[in-house]
C-alpha cells in the first residue's frame, strides 16, 4: 500500500479579504480547514497545515513553518513536500484551504492517476477542472522538495512556473467546477455561504 500524506495549503493572508484568516472562516456549519482536512482525510493517513504560521487552532494537525516567508503557496507546498519526504510518504496531496467545497472523490482520481503516472514517470498530478488548471489540487512525489525549496528563491515563485519545470500530468476533470469554488473576496464569500445553504436544502 502506498503511504499518501496531505498538506492543506494555508499561507495566505487574506488581503483581499480585509486581512482575515481564511482558514477560520466558516462557510456552513464548518472552517474552511476542516473542510480542506475532510477532502483529504480519506485518502491521507496524515494531513498537515502548510504555511500555517496564521492558523490558531488546527484542531491537532501539525503546522509546518514556510521555509521562505512571504512567498506564497509555493512555500507552503515546499514545507509539505519535506515533512512528506521525512516521513517516506509515496504522494503528497495538496488542497487550498480556500476551496470549501472540495471533496474526497477529487483526491481518489489523483491517486488514481497517480498510480498510472508513475509508471510514465510524472512527478505530480494535477487536477484540470473543465480546461482550467487548479495548481493547488494536485499529487506530489515528495522527492520534489528541494527542488520546490529552491524554487522558492527564484524570480517567478508561483506553483504553476514550479510545475512547469518538472515531469508532471494533468488530470482532466469534467462537470465539478462547483467543487473548485474558491473564496478570495468578499462576494467569493458570500457566493460560498449560497452554494452552503443549496446543500443543506
């Protein structure tokens, strides 16, 4: 059985929302962290808080420092991948902690595919939700994490420029583009709190 780890991506500092901290928000009846855990916890036997620096209460998951500040998720993707790599994990899936509507059957596929991947010698899957590419969807083999530590000294710090660099698939996922909400603004939010209460009806 392959040892799959998860990182809930975490660092960001909410500026388009006032400054607040995302991963407290609640959207529902939960914080978008206990959303993103539950999108992983099926397939993950251990999911941490990367770039969790801004995470008061992580509910016992580990928080694992940026090893770069100030760089983004690339940063927190580079924590993960080492705390994975340390544990001699096979994959490591990442989920935004701003996307309250993700689920488990995203993270099925990846490993899915994954398996199949690592076969051809792809290094990470991706998710590709109706042509869009969602950068922070993804599985990882952890042997990117110095790679993805000196990415973050780098000029163009996004994930999307990291993956570019490396062996990597993309998985075509197609009629789930509500999953891949993500809030970033205050009518993200308030779409969120919508599509929240269309669940419970």
């Amino acid at each position: 059985m392959a040892k799959i780890y998860g990182a809930i991506l975490a660092g960001g500092q909410g500026s388009r929302l006032g400054g607040r901290n995302k991963a407290h928000l609640v959207v529902g009846d939960a914080a978008l962290l206990e959303r993103a855990r539950s999108a992983l916890a099926e397939a993950a036997e251990a999911v941490a808080v990367a770039g969790g620096d801004r995470v008061t209460e992580a509910g016992g998951m580990p928080c694992l420092a940026d090893p770069v500040p100030g760089v983004g998720p690339l940063a927190g993707l580079a924590a993960g991948l080492a705390w994975a790599e340390a544990a001699g994990a096979d994959w490591l899936l990442t989920a935004p902690v701003d996307a309250p509507f993700l689920r488990p059957t995203v993270y099925r596929q990846l490993l899915e595919a994954a398996d199949s991947a690592s076969i051809e010698g792809s290094d990470a899957v991706i998710a590709d939700v109706d042509g869009r590419v969602q950068w922070l969807a993804a599985a990882w083999r952890p042997r990117l994490a110095p790679a993805a530590r000196a990415a973050c000294a780098g000029d163009d710090r996004s994930i999307a420029r990291f993956a570019s660099g490396i062996r990597h698939s993309l998985l075509a996922l197609e009629g789930v583009s509500a999953m891949f909400l993500n809030v970033n603004t205050p009518a993200d939010l308030a779409a969120a709190h919508a599509q929240a209460a269309l669940e419970k009806d």
